[in-house]
C-alpha cells in the first residue's frame, strides 16, 4: 500500500502569493520604464525617428510585461483555488473516516 499523497496547501499558496508579488514589482519596473520621461522631441534635441522608435519600444516593453503579469495572477489565482478546494475534500474526508458509523 501507498504512504498517500501529502500537499503542503499553506506552502502552495505562499508560492502564488510570491508570484503575484514579485510580478507586481516587477510590472512596476516595466511601467518606469515604459514612461521613458521624454517624447521624440524631449529635452530641447530633435530625436525624430530615432526618439519616436525608442519611446515606442519602452511601451512595447510595458505591454508585454503587463500581459505577462496577467498570466501570472491567473496562474497564482489556479493555484490558490486547487489548495482551497484540496483543503475542503481534505477535510471532508477526514470527517468521514473519523465519523462514526
């Protein structure tokens, strides 16, 4: 016989809250820099072209990692809800098999 499965459910779910922490950071970093502090013409020089590319490539950046981050939260949000729901049938199984019959 088996010696079962054991989940660590409070460890799990620390997991997902580290990973919506650190994406949030993370998201917060990307939006500093999408806002790269000047447009094409900032500063009193002309970039043109070259200033329009790079401005736009900062919020290329910040797009990217904000869909990233919404993977994040969706995967952190799967994974809290399979520990949530783990606990439940943990608990009601353990109701069973120590009720009496």
């Amino acid at each position: 016989m088996s010696g079962g499965v054991w989940v660590d459910v409070d460890r799990v779910r620390g997991v997902a809250d580290a990973l919506v922490v650190s994406a949030d950071a993370l998201c917060a970093a990307a939006a500093s820099v999408a806002d790269a502090g000047f447009g094409p013409a900032g500063a009193g020089r002309n970039y043109g072209d070259l200033g329009a590319l790079y401005i736009q490539a900062h919020a290329g950046l910040g797009r990217a990692v904000g869909a990233w981050k919404s993977s994040v939260d969706d995967i952190s949000s799967a994974l809290t809800t399979s520990m949530n729901e783990y606990d439940r049938q943990d608990d009601a199984a353990a109701f069973v098999i120590e009720s009496d019959r």
